[in-house]
C-alpha cells in the first residue's frame, strides 16, 4: 500500500466548517425550530461545552476520512472533492438515515433536515479538502 499524505491543517480547518455550517443550520434562522419540534426538545435545554468538544471530534474524524478517501483517490480538482463527498453521503450517511425513518418511524421532515445538514456539510468539506 502506498503512503498517503494527508494535509492536517486542512482537516482541522473543515472540521471547524463543519462545525459553522452545523451552527447556522441548526439555528433558529434556519431549521433550527422545525427541528426542535420534530425532535421534541424544548428552548431550555442545553448541551453543555463538552457536547461541543464530541460535536469536533466527530468532525475531525469526518474531515480526516474525506481527506484520507480524497488523497487515495488523487482528487485534485473542488468538482471531483464535492463528488466524492456526494457519493459517500449517498452510499454510507442518507442510506444510514433514512433507517430511522423506514424502521422507527421518524418523520421524514426530520431526516430531510438531517440528512440536508450531512450533505451541504460533506459537498464543502470535500471540495475544501479537494481544492
């Protein structure tokens, strides 16, 4: 297997996209109220700081896999980045969701909310990465 090289920087800068685009997109201004109702969860909950710090370390490890898949594949281009996010979205993230709403009975307005989030979020971050 050959060596693969892997630029961390970048890892931690779209983990930190990530991050961003989760924030804005879970805000109020978005769908961050839509959200809450299908969830259940009312304004006066919070998550403490440490729910953030899990929040990063899974985009860490997202970020790195997109990277790590992208320099095996020798992307070098945003377009192919943002394709090969798509096609693992759609093969490993929505097939995963959309479990919930086939076997549990989630609202499929919840997954779309979901599932747009992992998308926009994997779309940026690969074409970052690919860059």
């Amino acid at each position: 297997m050959e060596q693969i090289q892997i630029d961390l920087l970048t890892v931690v800068v779209v983990a930190i996209l990530n991050m961003i685009i989760g924030a804005a997109w879970y805000s109020k201004w978005l769908f961050g109220p839509a959200w809450m109702k299908l969830k259940k969860i009312n304004e006066s909950k919070t998550h403490g700081r440490l729910s953030i710090v899990y929040a990063f370390i899974v985009s860490l490890v997202i970020a790195y896999f997109l990277a790590y898949f992208e320099a095996y594949l020798g992307v070098t281009t945003v377009i192919d980045g943002m394709y090969v996010g798509f096609c693992l979205w759609l093969g490993f993230v929505a097939t995963t969701q959309i479990s919930a709403v086939i076997w549990c009975e989630t609202p499929f307005k919840l997954f779309s909310i979901d599932s747009g989030f992992k998308l926009l979020s994997f779309l940026v971050m690969s074409g970052v990465i690919g860059a």
